[in-house]
C-alpha cells in the first residue's frame, strides 16, 4: 500500500482526521493525497498529506486520472448522506474508475478500517509466500 486518497465533504473533515491520527501505525510510509479543501484541512491539524486541486476544480478528476494509472491503492471518501450529488459528473467518474479498475473503494468509517486492514493482510500474506517459495 503506497497511495491513499483521501476526500472528505466539509461535516465528515473531523471524522477524516479522527480516523488518521487513530490508525497512524496502520498508514506508516504511505502517502497520504487529498484534494485541495480537505488537504488544506487535514494539514492544520499537522498531518502531511499531498494536495491535489479542490474537488470542483478538478481534484475529482486529477485522482480518476491517478486510478487510471494504477497510482492509487486506496480511496477514502467520507461522504456526507444529506448531500445528493447526482448532477457531480466528476465524482461520478471517480466512483466508477474505481469500479473499473478494481481499486478499493470506502465511503465510511468502518469500511475504510476494514479496507486497509485487508490490505495490510493481503501485504503480510504475499510476503510470507513470496519468503516461503
């Protein structure tokens, strides 16, 4: 696991930094990319994170390019439920580039736990075969 996005509508920010500051041992020597707001936001409370352009600016669409690349590992969109974004083309596209390229995808708390947790088994599993071959 080297790349995790990170996106986080403005109500689930705090959620976003709980989550990183409580599982830091999880996410040692990965890098954390976010778009513009969230990076700025997740950088006050001293957490290095790359930024990207704010999502309406083109962020949603610099990470689908990213996933496209198979530069990303992980996606951890934290959304806000009482936000209907149907007419959002951009983080549509996200959502599907993700689908298409088989990319990990957490829209919650719980889940984006249960996804890099599963990630870090799946490194430790490939390592121990890799050691035992």
């Amino acid at each position: 696991m080297k790349n995790i996005v990170l996106i986080a509508h403005d109500v689930k920010k705090p959620e976003l930094v709980k989550f990183i500051n409580e599982h830091k041992e999880w996410i040692v020597g990965v890098n954390l990319i976010a778009t513009g707001r969230t990076a700025e936001y997740i950088e006050s409370q001293g957490i290095d994170v790359k930024h990207l352009s704010p999502g309406k600016s083109g962020g949603y669409n610099e990470i689908t390019e990213r996933i496209k690349l198979k530069e990303i590992d992980i996606v951890i969109f934290l959304r806000d439920p009482l936000i209907k974004q149907g007419h959002h083309e951009d983080i549509q596209d996200l959502l599907e580039a993700c689908n298409m390229h088989n990319i990990p995808l957490s829209t919650n708390y719980a889940s984006a736990e249960l996804l890099i947790l599963g990630y870090i088994k799946k490194e430790d599993y490939e390592r121990r075969k890799s050691m035992d071959e």
